[in-house]
C-alpha cells in the first residue's frame, strides 16, 4: 500500500501543472475570454473591414468550433455578408488541424480531473489526505516554476515562442496566413500574447492557490487525524 501512495503521489505532483494549465486554456475557448480580449485597450482594428460586432461574432462561431462535436463543415457552410465564405480552403485545413489538437487536449483534461478525483477518494480511504493535499501543494510550486518560465519567454521573445510552438504541433508551414486571411484578420499577433499571458496569469494564480491552500489543508487535516505513534515512543 505504501508504494500505491507513493506512485499516486508522485503522479499527482507532476499531472497538477498540467491540469492547471489546461484549466486555463479551457478559460480561453470561452465566450466571455473574447468580449473581454477584443475590448482591450489597444486591441487592433481590422484593416479589411470587420465592425467589431462582426469580428467578435466570427470569433466566437470559430472558439466553438474547437470545443463542439461538429466537423469542418461546420465552418465551411459560414458565409461573410457579401457571400465569400468566412474562411478559404487552407484556413479551414489549419483549423481542422488546431481542433484535433485541442481535443486531444481536452481529452487530457478529462482524464486528469477523473485521476485527481479517485486520488482523493483513495487517500480519503485510506486515512491519508494529508498526503493528497502536501502533493497539491508541491505540484502547486513546481507549476509556478514552469509558468514562469513561459511567461518570460513571451516578455523576452514571443514570436521565437509563438513560431517553436507552431511548428511542434503543425506541418510545415500550414499555419502561416496572410494578414488578409481571415484567421488573421481575428486572430492577430496581439490576440495570441494576451492568450499566451492570460494562461500564464491565470496557471500562476492557480499554482499560488494550490501551493498555499494545500499546505494549509494538509495542516488542518493532521491536526484533525493525528498519525499514530510508532511503539517504544512516546
């Protein structure tokens, strides 16, 4: 039993930055991500001739896209006002492509949070939440590490980041787009910082949380369940 715990324990500390990292990212394909992002201070315009209405209601239609069970014809059937369609035939391939790779993210997702919520059910079992939550809050400082180190990346060069990024998880040079594009034109580089900043921000503040309130329960807990004394001490 001691070696079960000691694997759930470990796992525990090196899936959390992983879940608080997706967590994050599942805060961005929200509606309420782009009424916030798109009202910045400084957001560009569109240069090819977007109301912000229209730009916004585009985004929204294409953030869903990613998360819904709906094939690329989904996007293919969206015609702009003047009857083009919203995206061309490379942009929709990219976009096939960026919603495979968000799914299997999800995917991860979903398994995490059923793996963190048997761990506690098992500590819970067996007396030891302790131990669940000091993994909590050892996953929790390991994640800040990380997390900083990505957001330094993204004050010192985010295009370095943002093309490394790109050409792990896509073929090629599959996701390069004109300005002109529509993936652009929605999405420009200003949009894909603040993304890259408010997961930062975002994991940092959860990694804090978890780091300080897993200490704090796993304190309260020991103090509630005492470990029993080993016989000859007092």
């Amino acid at each position: 039993m001691k070696f079960i715990k000691k694997v759930i324990y470990f796992l525990l500390i090196i899936s959390l930055p992983l879940l608080i990292v997706i967590t994050s990212i599942r805060l961005v394909l929200t509606p309420l991500f782009l009424e916030v992002e798109y009202r910045l201070p400084g957001f560009p315009a569109d240069d090819f001739g977007f109301t912000f209405q229209e730009r916004l209601d585009w985004a929204k239609i294409s953030s869903n896209y990613l998360v819904n069970n709906s094939g690329i014809e989904y996007l293919g059937n969206q015609k702009l006002a003047n009857g083009q369609p919203l995206y061309d035939e490379r942009e929709l391939s990219h976009m096939k492509d960026v919603k495979d790779l968000t799914q299997s993210v999800l995917l991860v997702w979903y398994l995490l949070i059923v793996l963190f919520a048997l761990a506690i059910l098992f500590f819970w079992n067996n007396g030891a939440l302790p131990e669940f939550w000091k993994a909590i809050s050892l996953g929790g400082w390991v994640t800040i590490g990380l997390v900083m180190l990505v957001i330094m990346g993204v004050w010192l060069d985010f295009e370095a980041l943002f093309t490394g990024f790109h050409r792990i998880f896509f073929k090629g040079d599959t996701w390069l787009f004109l300005y002109s594009n529509t993936l652009i034109r929605l999405f420009p580089e200003r949009f894909w910082q603040d993304v890259f900043l408010f997961i930062g921000g975002f994991s940092l503040l959860f990694s804090i949380l978890a780091g300080f309130f897993g200490r704090k329960f796993a304190q309260t807990q020991e103090q509630k369940s005492p470990l029993p004394k080993k016989k000859g001490t007092r």
